[in-house]
C-alpha cells in the first residue's frame, strides 16, 4: 500500500485474503503448578474487554470480579490514542498487570422457593467512563450489580513529629526546659499566671515552640475503592444468562430463560419487559432464550439466540413488546439428518455482533456460524469446530458435556472468529472472503505445542463472493483436531478478543491465559 519512498498513499486492490497469524504466548495470571488441584470457587466464570482494551475484568465462581490493566503503553508515557498522534511505533504486544479485585456476589437464599442462588458470576459488561473512574455491571443467576471502581486519596499517619526516642515517661521531651514542679491551677484547668499558658490570647506559640508536643505526620496514599452503586434486582423468575449495555450509554438488557428485560441504569427498582417466550401453558414450551446482545451502534437494535438454533432481531421502535421479530436467522435442517440429539446440538450458547454491526457470531455445540443481518437465508459461512465429536454425542449426552456453553468472540477488524473447545483448546478461524484460516491452540505457555496444519476445504460460493459457506476443521473421529485423545473434564468456555489487537484472553480452569499475534 505505499506508493514508494516519498511515503504516499495510494489506493490499491486487495490482494485477496490475510495472511494466517502465528501465534505467540503473551501471560498468565493464577498459573497452577503440575498437581495442583483446584478449588471450585477459583474458577474463571467470565472474561470481557473494555472499549479501548486498557482494562480487563474477570469473574469467577465464588462471586469476585478481578479487573487487569495495561501496562504497555504507560511506559512510553501516553494513552495509545497520543502515541497515534506521535506516530509512534507501538511495536509490544499488550500486557497487563494485576489492578484490584473486589467481592461483587455472595450466596443467597430464596426463602419464598426454598432455592439456593450460587455466587457464580455469569456475565461482566463494561460501562463507559466518567471523571477517570470505571464502571461495570456484573451478574449472577438473579442479581445484576452496578460498580463504579475509583482512586481514592487516603490519609495515613507514617510517623510523629518527634522521635519517641527523645520522649520521657511524663511526655515531654528530655531537653524541655518547662519545669516539672506542680502549678496551682483553676477549677477549670486553666492556669492563673498568664506566664504559664501554652498559647497567649493572639494564638500566636511561643518562642522555640511546644517541644513536647506530638503530632502525627500523615502520608497521602492512592487506593482503589470498589463501590456497588446499584442492585437490579427481583426481575428475573430465571436465571439470567445475559447482559448488554445498549450504546445510548443509558439502557441495559437483561435476559433470562423466557424473558428480557430493559432497565436504566440510573434506575434499579423498574425494569420494562421487552420480550417474553413464556407461553400460556408452560407444557407448551418448545424453546427458551439463550444469550441477548444489543447492537453495537443502533440503540434501539438487539438480537437474541433460542435453543432452537434461530436468532432473532427485534427493533424497540415496532412495540413495546416485542413479540414480533424483525428478522429470523436460522439454517435449514438437510432432510434425513434429524436424531435424538438434532435439537441438543442446535442450541445457540453465545452470540456476539461484529464491531461493525453488520455480522452476528453464533456458537452452537458443533459449529461457528457467521450471519449477515442483511441476509436471512442462512450464514454466509460456518466453521466446524466440534464435528469430530459427532460420533461421540451418545456418550457426551450421558456425561452432560452436551450441554456445556461454549463462548466465542470476533477480532476488531472483523477478519477472525475464536472459540473454546475441550482439552483446554480454543480454535481461530480466519473469515475473510477466500481464507482458509483455521488454527488450533492450547491455553498453556506454549500454545502451538500440538498444532497442525489442518487441511480446509474450498469455499462453496452461493450467489456472490461475499455469500459463501466455508467450512473448515478436523474431520478424524474420536480424536482432536490434532490428533489427541480428547479431555472432556478441562474445557475452555471464556475467552474474549482484544478490541483494537490481535490479542486473546482466555480462561483454562482458575487461569486466565492471554495470547498476541
């Protein structure tokens, strides 16, 4: 794209698809040594990005939040959007450290349902900024709390004025010259003899001052103060699976089973029902709500997945119930494919819209699905990611990893999907019209320790070359996309991709593991 050594900018065609990324292992933060077991309440829950990526939250499932920031470009001395304006070559991967962490859920009890509510934290979503402080919303089965994190200036004492050292057992100080003989003194303390006063009637000390006198030194420390500024609660009947900030910065969603829910966020004892699934007759019920999002840019959009493999878009502007979609996104079955297991592995677990709004990231159990919303027809491309496993449904349904939800996520530029998978895999598909990207990786130190090149099949074009299915992944039964005897006990769920890098963050366990490209 440079026009030649005078550093212009000429226009210039594409040259077909991006490269493929290699992949380089960037951190770990709660690293567990070999045979360490690990406690249940450590694990990792939740994983979001903020806006900019300077901040990352993470939730777990004894109901703490640990937020993360960059660290990177604090040592060139400015935020990235200055060192943009410097032209300044931001050559180093993200890295983060450790900011603060804070109890955001603890366990309750429904006593009217006689039911437990585990602090598990489901979902985070950031809030935008104010006066340098952060926000955020987090969410267990029935509770969404809204927390502003801010510096707080604190006032401890770090020493005396005098050194105790230099202090006699009356309190004064051993070079005073004030005599230690009795004075007489009035009824109410006072000392008749002006000469005696500490202090003459014009406040003023006097000479050589009050050498006995102790006073604390204070020091001025910066903390960080977690504060809960809201509760949204008593909304749901369900458990909530979902949260969205609507990007009017105002409005929030919340979703459970059968029933979503809009809410200001300056107001936490009113919610307005915007959706709702439940039928009459709850023998009736054929489907349920599985993840919501709003659209990154048009407030008044959002789309939500069933666990019929559908997603539906609905625009606040038709009712105020919107039973009514605007649109509905779902695949066609093939005839003859139906099992027992059809509608199991057809239910959606995640969502995400692309920076853009124009894309929606589906997640069922076997595929990544990639939707315009200007096409309802079907996806414009699929990737498999669990195909393999197909053989295996029989057993995966008896140990219930056939109902695990799996989380996936979209690069920045939109050029890249990611996803978990087990034996604490996740998968990176490249999809750019004609890439054939597709790569498998491990959440460890060295995450292409058991990658390999997996063949890719043609794109099958429908109608254009933007319209087009691919689909991409390991075909061999029984084993990984690698070859490996699958772990179904470790499961990578959680990730998410860095807004503006090519940076993931992603949850093994109680680790969380980040990676750059």
């Amino acid at each position: 794209m440079n026009g030649g050594d005078g550093g212009e900018v000429t226009a210039a065609p594409p040259a077909g698809p991006p490269p493929p990324l290699e992949w380089k292992f960037s951190q770990v933060f709660g690293e567990r040594t070999a045979g360490e077991e690990v406690q249940e309440v450590d694990i990792i829950s939740a994983i979001e990005f903020d806006k900019t990526g300077d901040h990352l939250a993470t939730g777990d499932r004894g109901g703490r939040v640990v937020l993360f920031e960059r660290t990177d470009m604090k040592e060139h001395g400015g935020s990235r959007r200055d060192l943009e304006r410097m032209d300044y070559p931001a050559s180093r991967h993200p890295e983060f450290r450790y900011k603060t962490e804070f109890q955001s859920h603890e366990p309750e009890f429904d006593y009217l349902k006689s039911l437990e509510i585990e602090e598990k934290i489901n979902k985070i979503r950031w809030c935008q900024t104010a006066n340098g402080a952060l926000f955020l919303l987090s969410t267990n089965d029935k509770t969404i709390k809204f927390w502003k994190v801010q510096e707080k200036k604190v006032k401890k004492i770090s020493e005396m004025n005098i050194d105790p050292s230099k202090v006699v057992g009356n309190g004064s100080a051993s070079s005073s010259t004030v005599s230690s003989s009795p004075k007489p003194c009035l009824a109410n303390g006072a000392y008749p003899d002006r000469s005696y006063s500490c202090l003459n009637n014009d406040m003023t000390f006097p000479p050589g001052g009050i050498p006995s006198l102790r006073l604390p030194v204070t020091s001025t420390e910066t903390s960080l103060v977690a504060r809960c500024r809201r509760v949204y609660a008593h909304a749901h009947d369900y458990h909530i699976n979902s949260i969205s900030n609507n990007s009017d910065g105002e409005t929030f969603i919340s979703a459970d089973d059968l029933r979503i829910n809009l809410w200001n966020l300056e107001i936490s004892n009113q919610s307005f029902n915007i959706v709702d699934v439940k039928p009459a007759n709850m023998e009736d019920l054929t489907e349920v709500i599985t993840s919501a999002e709003f659209h990154p840019t048009h407030c008044n959009m959002l789309a939500y997945s069933s666990s019929k493999g559908s997603i539906r878009l609905i625009d606040l502007r038709q009712s105020a119930l919107c039973d009514s979609h605007s649109k509905l996104f779902e695949e066609q079955e093939a005839p003859g494919s139906r099992s027992f297991f059809t509608e199991i592995i057809a239910s959606i677990s995640d969502i995400k819209f692309a920076k853009d709004g124009r894309y929606i990231l589906s997640r069922d159990y076997m595929t990544l699905k990639l939707w315009d919303i200007n096409m309802d027809s079907g996806p414009v491309a699929t990737f498999q990611v669990h195909e393999y496993l197909r053989p295996k449904l029989c057993d995966l349904y008896e140990n219930d990893s056939i109902f695990d939800k799996f989380e996936c996520c979209l690069s920045g530029d939109g050029l890249r999907v990611a996803t978990g998978s087990y034996s604490n895999l996740f998968r990176v598909f490249g999809c750019a019209t004609g890439s054939t990207e597709a790569a498998t990786l491990e959440a460890s130190k060295n995450p292409m320790r058991r990658q390999v090149q997996t063949p890719s099949r043609p794109s099958r074009s429908l109608s254009s070359s933007i319209t087009r299915v691919v689909r991409r992944g390991a075909e061999s039964p029984g084993v990984d996309a690698n070859g490996n005897s699958f772990d179904f006990t470790t499961k990578l769920l959680h990730l998410a991709w860095h807004p503006v890098e090519n940076s993931v963050a992603c949850a093994a366990a109680n680790s969380l593991y980040m990676y750059y490209a």
